[in-house]
C-alpha cells in the first residue's frame, strides 16, 4: 500500500490536510477530556496521553524534515511546542494525580490555530 507523504498531501491538498489535523487533534483532544472528566486512571488514562505523544512524534518529525516548507522560526516554535507535550505528557504519566488541564488547553488552542 502506497502512503503519500505529508509534504505530499500539503502540497496537493492544503485544506485537506489541515482538515486531518485538526480530525487528528480533536480524537486526541476528546480521548484527554474524557479521561480528565472521568477521573481515569490506569490505562485509560495512559492511551489518552499516548495519544497525543503520537501526533506530536509524527508532527516533530515532520517539522524537522528538511523538505518541510514552513518558515523555520516557526517550525523551531512549533517543535518547542511539541517537546513540551512530550515532557508534559511524561510528568502527567508518572503522576497519576497530576491534571491533563495543560495538555489540553495547549493543545486546543494548537488545533483552533489550524483553522
């Protein structure tokens, strides 16, 4: 099965691949709120955090590729952003009792940027 590259869909369909940013933020952003509300633990707790890791490791990556068009300064922000989930998301792993209220505000005000 042939995967079109990211750079690839950008260029051929810029609206679409927004549209599947913000479809990928918000299915991250609903597993979070779901757990915050519910008072998860465990492994429900820990898929909702795995999953905005991913993204944010697919984003990272992408980001960081060369052939990536974005303007640099803001590339180099947005990874910023990106490896402060990362280490948010390790603290709120190791501590059950920490809230998810900071990944999910950050990480909605990124998916309302996408508009």
């Amino acid at each position: 099965m042939y995967r079109l590259s990211y750079a690839e869909i950008m260029e051929d369909a810029p609206d679409l691949g927004r549209e599947r940013e913000r479809a990928a933020f918000d299915r991250a952003l609903g597993l979070l709120r779901s757990a915050e509300a519910r008072g998860a633990a465990g492994q429900e707790r820990t898929a909702a955090v795995g999953s905005i890791q991913d993204l944010w490791n697919v984003l990272i990556a992408d980001l960081l590729d060369a052939e990536n068009a974005l303007p640099e300064a803001l590339r180099a922000d947005l990874v910023a952003i990106g490896l402060w989930n990362m280490r948010e998301a390790g603290e709120v792993l190791s501590t059950p009792e920490r809230s998810l209220a900071a990944l999910i505000e950050v990480n909605t005000s990124i998916r309302d940027g996408l508009q």
